[in-house]
C-alpha cells in the first residue's frame, strides 16, 4: 500500500509529514481532546430532528468572529454544513480535496425530471 506521507515528505522535501496520524484528519472542538475508542451501541449517536434544527439554526456561532460572541471557526462551519448536506462521516469531510467536485456527464437525453438529480461526484484525498 502506497503511504501519502512518505509522497509528501520527498516532494515537499519536509520530513514533518511523517509524523502525522489518523488522528490528524479529525475534527475535535476547541479544547476537546480525543478519548480512546469504546465498543458502545451506536444508537445513541443518531441525532433526532428536532436536536438537528436547533444544531443548524445555531451553525453561524461557529463563523461569527470572537469579538461578535462566535467562536471565529470558519472550517468548523463549513464542515458542519457538508455534515449535514451530504450525510458523510467527520473524517470523510476532513479527508476531501481542496477542490473536491467532480462534474459527471449528463446524458443529453436528460428531461426536466432529471434536474435534481446528482450533478456531481466528491473526489478525496
């Protein structure tokens, strides 16, 4: 299996990326810091509707700057939002490209039914 580590290292001649983990593509919150992993029932981590609404309705505080009472994370709400948008996991939103969508090809025998449909693949790293 080819190492992503060991490509950046050479080609960006830093030796730092070595270093790095798993744990570096995941998302902690300020302060938080990563427990060890625990074999508990994954019922509780479902987030019902109405926790969903209120989580959404408050997605901005992490955006707003410091001095506006927000907590000035800007990444941290957009990963929320394509969260929420796309249904993917944390470290699969941590693990996209810069410039992650991937036009499909329509069909030209496409109809006006089809406009909703996928536009659009993510591409990761």
């Amino acid at each position: 299996m080819h190492d992503h580590r060991e490509t950046a290292a050479t080609s960006l001649t830093e030796p730092g990326w070595l270093r790095l983990g798993p744990q570096h593509a995941m998302l902690f919150r300020r302060g938080e810091k990563p427990r060890r992993v625990s074999h508990h029932s994954h019922e509780r981590d479902v987030i019902d509707a109405d926790a969903f609404a209120q989580i959404m309705a408050g997605m901005g505080v992490f955006g707003m700057p410091s001095t506006e009472g927000g907590l000035g994370d800007e990444q941290a709400m957009r990963i929320l939002m394509l969260l929420a948008r796309t249904g993917r996991r944390v470290s699969e939103i941590c693990m996209l490209d810069h410039d992650p969508l991937l036009p499909l090809h329509q069909p030209s025998t496409s109809t006006a039914d089809d406009a909703d449909g996928f536009v659009a693949r993510l591409r990761y790293q």
